[in-house]
C-alpha cells in the first residue's frame, strides 16, 4: 500500500520520494515532507513553501481525500485520518 502511495505521488505531482525505516521522505521544488507508517495510525507532515502556501487548504483537502480513499481500500474500520498543523519556520525556504 505505501508502495504504491509514493509511487503515485510520484508520478503526479513529481515528488521525489525515499524510504527510510518506517518513514517516507518527499520533496519537490517548494514542499518537503514526511509520512510515517506506525500500527495504528499515519503521521503526514508536510511543509509549504511560500509559492505553494496560498494553496495550504486546497492541498489539505486532496491529502485528506486521497488518505481516505486508500485507508477505505484497506478495508481498515477504525482508520482516520488526524489534521495537524506544524508552523513552518520563519526565514525557511522550499
């Protein structure tokens, strides 16, 4: 299943994904981020450059969809997905 999420990712929106341990790291010109798989929840963190931020909420919104649908896929009864907002730090650029 990430497997075939980072590969999406990928292919879509040009990301360049890598694996480590548990953890899958993302990048593109202007958003760096993270997903964690752990057994009973995903952490998604993403952080927005400046080029990309006045689109946060309409990014939100297809991050939570396409969460959803894979977790649906899944099959998973108590999945959910959790919005957490992480301040990008001032003077940061990406």
């Amino acid at each position: 299943m990430a497997n075939a999420v980072a590969k999406e990712l990928a292919r879509d929106y040009g990301l360049k994904a890598t694996w480590r341990g548990d953890t899958l790291h993302f990048e593109r010109a202007s958003l760096t981020g993270r997903l964690q798989l752990k057994p009973k929840e995903i952490l998604l963190e993403v952080a927005l450059g400046f080029l990309l931020a006045a689109f946060k909420d309409n990014i939100a919104r297809i991050v939570e969809k396409k969460l959803a649908q894979v977790l649906a896929d899944m099959e998973t009864p108590k999945a959910r997905v959790a919005r957490r907002r992480t301040p990008r730090p001032r003077g940061s650029t990406g």
